[in-house]
C-alpha cells in the first residue's frame, strides 16, 4: 500500500500552486480577444491593410497603453492614451503596408506595454501578390542606353577548396535591336574566377551573366579573390563595372567534429594609441593559439590597407596546445595626421573560424 503524504506538504503544495496563480493574474493586465490576425492574401497594388486588436482591462485599476513598438517600418500601430477603466475596453489599430516588401509571405509583429503587468505580442500575417514591377526597378543599372543588369557586385563571402562558388547577374536589352556584349577583366584578375558571357543580346531577351570560383584541392590559394570585370556594349566600355570577391579557404568539411584545429587570439584589437608625428615604426605581438587537436595551419596572413606588416616566429603550422608569436608593424607617413589604420586578416585551416580579423590602429599627433 503506498505511503499517503504527509499532510504539512499537501498544504504547501496547495498554497504555492494559489500563489503562482496569483502572481500570473498580477503579470497581466489586459487580455486582448485574440493576439493573432490573418490577412490571407492581399495584392500590394491594394496599398496598406488593417486589422483592430480589442482588449479588456482585467485589472482592478486603469491602464493605460504607455506604447506599442513595431518589428519593422512596414507596420504602423493607432491607439489612445486614454486610461482604460476596469472591466473597460480599448482596441490596438495595426496597419501593415506591403509595398516592397520582400519575402512576399509575412508575419510582423508589434509589442503592447500597458501601464502596469507584462508587454503582449500582436502578430499579423499573410501572403502578397506582388504587382508587376518596370524594368526600371527589376534592373536598376544602365549599363548602355540599351542594356540594363539586376546588380553589379557579388560578394561570396568564403569560397572552399574542392567546391565551386557560383553566381549571376541577369541583363536585358531593352531595344528592338541585337547588341553585343564583351567582357574584359581588370589586370590579370585573380585567376580561379570562370565567366559564362552571351556575346550577343537579342531584342527583349534577359540572360544571365554567370561566374564561379573553382579551386581545386590542394590548389595553394588562399585569402582574398577580387576580380573587377569592364563591359563593353557595342564596343562602348560601360560606366558600371562589375564587381566579383570572395576568400578562398581550405574544405570545411576535411576535418570531423573531434579532430578540428582552433585559432584563438591574445588580441583582436592592436590600439597604439597617440603617437607624435614623425615616429614612423610601431611594433606590437599577439599570439595566435592552438586550442584544438589538430595542427593549425596559418595560410596567409593580409593586410587591407598595405599599413600593416607582420612576422610570425615560427613556423605556419601549430601544434595543438601551443603558439606563435606575430609581430605586428605599422608604419606611418610624414603626411599622416589623426588616425591611421589598417586591418589583418588571418586565413587558418580552423574550419568554424578559417579567417580571423586584427585590427591595428594609431593616432598621429603634432
């Protein structure tokens, strides 16, 4: 037979549970009919839509709505500072504008404070007809009188070793006549990039412009690809270039969970400080750890602005558990006045990490 429980927690269990109700009841103080609302679909050429949230005062007290913030500019809210009075009503007007507004399904919500008790969420949601937007907004850069593209810089953040990172731009022409199209890259480009260019446009036609960066494994490039790409129209080199960048890094996917190197820096900042003109060497070092327990491999340390030059103490790969010292140099100009900067990238084998940032700075003084 089991064992009753003793009387004494019967009734403490029984107090806490009034006591929680209690404080849930004081927590709130109005109590909106519903908290969610549904457009379903509506057409952004209909312009702006609204929906009325009601709420009653369940308090023993007035309140009064003290504010009602949006989760984004597309979603405005209307209602009245007047105190509510116990047992009274209000309503929370919210108003949700689709124009532009992109992904075309939506959900907004918008956060009630009341004067006293907790903040309520209000959601809305829906779907949009988009309307048929002019070829003016679609391709919005005029790279002739009679070509226009949907953008013209792509950045692919970090393109991996083994695997091809590849994007596009779309163009039309917007005559009733063919044109011609050649691309030429700027200097000798970065050389992994791969372009896919019609030679000609016909009247009304779009095409894509497609290109990829394919690095092989084991291809020895590594950091910064940057390739800028001149248009020619009809043989007229276009205003608009296009611009292509991405960093190269080693396969994420070589190393499993448990055999992965960590990078781990005493310092992310380098802040020299004030300096007097005309000291043109600052030395600082950082230590760049192993925290892992694989060898860390330094690929490439970069500097962005040319400032900065760096030694590493030892060699590029670092045993777990230990680290290297980099010797971090700024130089400065005789011109220089007020601050100087320059930024190092540190492209490592870490796969969670594979490039870290230092950021170097000094402030020149008379």
């Amino acid at each position: 037979m089991p064992r009753m429980k003793p009387l004494y927690i019967l009734l403490l269990s029984a107090a806490m549970t009034l006591i929680a109700a209690s404080h849930a009841s004081a927590q709130q103080s109005i109590r909106f009919d519903s908290t969610e609302h549904d457009f379903g679909t509506i057409a952004e050429e209909g312009g702006k839509v609204s929906c009325d949230f009601r709420f009653t005062n369940i308090s023993s007290e007035p309140i009064v709505i003290m504010k009602v913030v949006s989760s984004c500019g597309c979603t405005a809210s209307e209602f009245s500072r007047q105190p509510v009075m116990p047992d009274g009503e209000g309503r929370i007007r919210v108003t949700f504008d689709p124009a532009d507004y992109s992904p075309w399904a939506f959900s907004r919500s918008v956060s009630v404070f009341p004067s006293a008790g907790d903040a309520i969420r209000l959601t809305i949601c829906g779907r949009i007809i988009p309307r048929k937007r002019p070829v003016e907004e679609t391709h919005p850069i005029l790279l002739s009188d009679n070509v226009r593209i949907d953008a013209n810089s792509h950045s692919f953040g970090y393109a991996e070793h083994g695997k091809s990172a590849c994007g596009s731009f779309e163009a039309v022409n917007t005559s009733d006549r063919p044109v011609h199209l050649r691309v030429v890259r700027e200097g000798n480009g970065s050389g992994p990039l791969r372009l896919d260019f019609p030679d000609v446009l016909q009247p009304g036609q779009k095409a894509q412009l497609n290109f990829c960066y394919v690095l092989p494994e084991d291809c020895g490039i590594y950091g910064t690809l940057d390739d800028n790409l001149d248009v020619y129209v009809d043989g007229k080199m276009s205003e608009y270039r296009l611009h292509i960048n991405a960093t190269a890094i080693d396969n994420r996917d070589f190393f499993a969970d448990t055999e992965e190197p960590r990078i781990e820096l005493s310092e992310n900042f380098i802040k020299f400080g004030s300096v007097k003109h005309g000291k043109q060497l600052l030395t600082a070092t950082i230590a760049i750890r192993n925290t892992g327990v694989s060898p860390l491999a330094v690929r490439k340390i970069e500097s962005e602005r040319g400032r900065a030059s760096f030694e590493l103490d030892s060699p590029a790969e670092i045993q777990p558990g230990k680290e290297s010292l980099l010797k971090v140099t700024l130089r400065t100009k005789p011109s220089d006045a007020g601050a100087v900067m320059d930024r190092l990238r540190i492209i490592t084998n870490d796969p969670r990490s594979p490039m870290r940032m230092v950021r170097v700075s000094a402030i020149v003084i008379e």
